[in-house]
C-alpha cells in the first residue's frame, strides 16, 4: 500500500510556525527575568510618617526624676543605745527641739554621774587650795610686814644714834651696832619681799593646774552629759520627719542614721539623663520641669561626675512656684534646652536614627502610594527631631517608624 508523502509547502509552515513559537517563549522568558519583584505592602496606617522642614530647631534633652528637697538632714545616734520609745511618725511636722524617738544606755547614764562627781571633788580641791594658798600669802606677808617695821626701827635708831655721837653723847661702838643690825634687816626685808613674789607666783600656779584639771573634767562632764542629752533624739530643724531608720527594742550604735528630716518647702528635681545625651548639658542651662499639674522653669544647678546605669543625674534648681500637690519624691519629667538652631533642614528623630550618623529612610514617591529607601546623613538631635546634613530637602516626606522587618527591600507599596 503506498502513504502519501506530506507536501513541501505543509513542511515549511510547520516549521515557520515552530520558529515563532520558540522565538516568543524566548521574548516572554527574557521580559519575565527583567522584571523587579513586586514590592510588599504595608499599610500607611501601621507606619509613622514626617515632613521635612527647613527652619528654627531646639535642641533639647529629657528625662525622668523626682522631686528632692534641697535641705536634708540624717540624724546618727550619738552614742550607742536601745529605743525605747518612738515619739514621732514619718510624715509629721518636726522643730529643731522635737524629740523623735528616745534610747537608754545604763553605762553611759553612770560614766555621767562620775563625770559630775569628778568634777565637783576638783572643784572643791580648788576651793581648798585656794584658801589655803591665800593662807599662806598672808602669813608670808605678814612676815615680811613685820621684818620691815624691824627694819624702819633700826634705821631710826641708827640715825639717832648717829646725831648723838656727833654730840659726843654716845661711843662710836654702839653706832657700829645700830647700823650693823639697820643693814641685816635691810637685807632680810628684801628677802622677804621677794618671798612674797615668789610665793604669790607658786600660788598662781598650782591654782593655774587646778583649774586645768577642772576645765578637763568639766569637758568629759559636758561630754557625757550632751551624750545622755542625746538618748532624746531631736530634730534638729524645722521641716517634716521623712524616714525613720529605728525599731522599739532595736540597738543602735554610735553613727547609726536613725531618721531623715527634710524641709518640703525647698524642693529640686533631680533628672536621669541618659548618658549618650548628657555630653552638652552645661551648668545653667534652662529647664522645664513637668510635675503632671503644671510645668515650672528652672535651670540645671549640679551634674553628676559619673554615670550609674547608663544614666548621668542632674539636679534642676526651681525659679519658680511648685503647683500645689508638689511633694518630695514626686515622680516628674525634665526638659533640658541645649541650643537653638536658628535655620536647619531637620525632621522627626527616627526610630532607627543616632545623632552624626548615616542611615537609609523610606521616602514616599508617586504620592505617596509607594516609598524607595535613600541614604540619610543626619546632624545634632533633640528629643524629637533631628538634623538633616544630606540626602532629603524640604518637603520630602519619609517614614520614621522601625522598618528593620523590609531591611532586605528597597521599595515598598502603602495601602
């Protein structure tokens, strides 16, 4: 049987049709690898969006604190003790004289008795010493009294005796004698003096020693007494007890802070910065403090020197008013002015963004129905805004939100 052989014009077709066929797979295949992927959707609710401006910025840092007062006083125990009895509440109002809390202290009750006791024996020791010196001094001088009435006698009687052997009434021995015995008094009345000086000297002395004694005993006295005084804890100020570091029956020793007292009416805020933000914050620097019933200007009076926890403490000194409800360690919020920029490119702080840094924002095209990621060179920062160098202009808006979860996509599209 013969099969009819297939046409030369059929065969060409075919093979015409083949070729563009594969020529269009080819096109198709080549276009589709070409294409970019489509790019995820976020929804433009979800994401934070800002504008950039050109204008003034104010530089500014915050953190969180509390009220403190400026006067605070600790009160240690003065000496060692047992409480007894606690007279005063934290809370209460206190004068320099109110007694807070109360201790005993036997031993020291004692040591205090003798202390007294030593001293009024030296006391009287003095008081006998100095009748009896004075005794002494008057005996002496007596002495010396009578040694020169002596003398004064023998003098007269030599003079006398002088004249009459010039009249030829009397030897010239016995004015030998009258004028020997006028110089041995003489000679015994100068003596005498000097005895006086010296005895009255040697009284000032021992009286001198006598009272350095007392004045010793008279300081432990004092000493022991102001201890026993201080078994009655006091205040020491006007103000309001705060805390009070003491139990009945609780011993304490000598140093022991047993309570806290504070004047309420004198109050400074007292701000965590974070450190990475402290590095401009200088002495005098205006603040606001927000006490959640109002906001009160101050200006930064203290810095710490060093950082606890990654935070750096300032004390806030208040120009003006507290609102009413202030109170110590009520929780605030302090604001502190750094500078103010008078014309900058800036924008919302992002949430990815660090102050003299380089990052990538989305930035919004086709209004804003898609964003592409450009690369961001931000400036100085304040607690909500930051400084643009290079890469945006006025008007460009970008998204600030956290967009670390499309770090692998340049462009996204917003629903």
């Amino acid at each position: 049987m013969d099969i009819p052989r297939e046409s030369e014009a059929r065969r060409r077709r075919r093979l015409l049709y083949g070729l563009v066929a594969g020529v269009a797979v080819l096109i198709t295949t080549l276009g589709l690898s070409r294409l970019r992927p489509a790019p995820p959707a976020v929804e433009r609710a979800t994401v934070w969006v800002d504008t950039v401006k050109r204008g003034p910025m104010v530089r500014e840092v915050r953190g969180l604190g509390k009220l403190v007062p400026e006067r605070i006083t600790w009160i240690p125990a003065a000496s060692d003790g047992r409480v007894v009895k606690l007279k005063v509440w934290p809370g209460s109002p206190v004068k320099p004289d109110t007694v807070i809390l109360e201790m005993v202290n036997p031993e020291l009750v004692q040591s205090l008795a003798d202390a007294e006791y030593q001293l009024k024996a030296a006391q009287a020791d003095y008081d006998s010493l100095t009748v009896k010196l004075e005794t002494e001094l008057l005996d002496q001088r007596s002495t010396s009294a009578t040694v020169t009435s002596e003398f004064r006698q023998a003098k007269t009687q030599a003079d006398v005796d002088e004249k009459l052997v010039a009249a030829g009434l009397l030897s010239k021995l016995k004015l030998q004698l009258s004028e020997a015995k006028a110089e041995q008094l003489a000679v015994r009345q100068e003596f005498e003096q000097k005895r006086v000086s010296i005895h009255s000297e040697s009284a000032r002395a021992q009286l001198a020693a006598q009272q350095a004694k007392i004045n010793q005993l008279k300081a432990l006295y004092e000493l022991k007494r102001g201890q026993v005084e201080g078994l009655r804890v006091r205040a020491g100020m006007n103000g309001v007890l705060q805390s009070l570091a003491a139990e009945v029956g609780q011993r304490v020793t000598s140093g022991t802070n047993l309570a806290r007292v504070s004047d309420p009416t004198v109050l400074k805020a007292e701000i965590k910065i974070p450190e990475t933000q402290a590095k401009d914050v200088q002495l005098g620097q205006t603040a606001s403090i927000d006490t959640r019933n109002g906001l009160v200007a101050g200006h930064v009076s203290r810095i710490d020197p060093s950082a606890v926890n990654a935070t750096v403490t300032l004390d806030v000194a208040l120009d003006e008013p507290l609102p009413p409800g202030a109170r110590p360690d009520l929780g605030v919020e302090g604001t502190i002015t750094i500078e103010r920029l008078r014309d900058v490119l800036y924008v919302g702080r992002p949430a990815m963004g660090q102050a003299d840094s380089r990052t990538t924002l989305f930035k919004l095209v086709q209004n804003g129905k898609e964003a592409t990621r450009v690369p961001v060179t931000l400036g100085r920062a304040s607690v909500s805004t930051i400084e643009v160098v290079e890469g945006l202009k006025p008007g460009d808006e970008v998204i600030l939100s956290d967009m670390s979860a499309w770090d692998g996509f340049d462009r996204i599209r917003l629903n």
